[in-house]
C-alpha cells in the first residue's frame, strides 16, 4: 500500500537569492509538490505569518525553513516571535543557516526550534539535506492541521 504525499506549505526566510534558487531546485528536483513561499527578511516574514500589507492573503505555512542572518530582524528575533505567539507557536521551524556556531545551535533550541541543520556549500550536499527535511516533514511527521 503506497501513502500518497500530502502537500504543505512551506516559507522559506530567506535572503541570499543562491540559496533560494538552490532550494527552490531542490524542490523541483525531488519533484516536491509542496507550495514554497520566500521572503527575504525578518520583518516580511512577521508580516507574512500574521498576514499583514502585502501578505493580506499569504497561505498559513506548515513549515518554516528559517536562516539566522537576515537583515531588519534576524531569524533569532523571529523564532522568538513566533513562538511568543499562541496563534504561531505550533507551526514547526527548521533553523536552516550558514552558521556552525555552538550558542546559535544551543539558543535556537531555547527558542523552541524543531530542528537545526547547517546548509552545506555544495550544491548536491544541499539539494540532499532539502530533501530530507522535506521528507522527514511531509512523509514521517504530522503536522497539526491549520484552518484554511
């Protein structure tokens, strides 16, 4: 008995537009049917999950693939933000940054990250970790239901 893949909704945060070219291929590649929403800052990406301005209609991810370095408000900000939100808390987040550093590691897990990958420079390397944790998201776990 083969389990049909459900899709979700994934927002990517997200400024270097290399890596959002690279996970966006990554999707198509593993011909990912799941709708990916990119914005490039902190500030937008409160914007977006609260569904104000320009995000007025923005869908109501399932996940959040959330880099660390982002200009206006950093993903630290944001990941305190959204779990300080009841109305935001639940959506799980996958840290996914550059940074290999042991208190980025150690604070996002206080922040209540669910998951923290470091991205790989090679493009292969990051195709394969995108995959995963869209795997490991959409196949293994369940995600809580979100009213549309």
């Amino acid at each position: 008995m083969t389990q049909q893949r459900k899709t979700i909704d994934v927002l990517l945060v997200e400024d270097d537009p290399g890596d959002v070219l690279m996970t966006r291929e990554a999707f198509e590649d593993h011909k990912v049917n799941n709708r990916l929403s990119v914005v490039p800052d902190g500030v937008s990406a409160m914007e977006f999950l609260r569904k104000e301005g320009q995000y007025a209609d923005a869908p109501t991810p399932d996940l959040i693939l959330l880099d660390l370095n982002l200009p206006r408000m950093d993903g630290r900000e944001v990941l305190a933000a959204l779990k300080e939100d009841p109305a935001l808390r639940s959506i799980p987040v996958v840290v996914l940054t550059t940074s290999e550093a042991e208190e980025d590691v150690v604070r996002s897990y206080s922040l209540h990250a669910n998951a923290y990958v470091t991205k790989p420079v090679d493009f292969d390397r990051f195709i394969n970790v995108v995959r995963q944790v869209d795997e490991f998201f959409v196949e293994v776990v369940r995600l809580p239901e979100r009213p549309y």
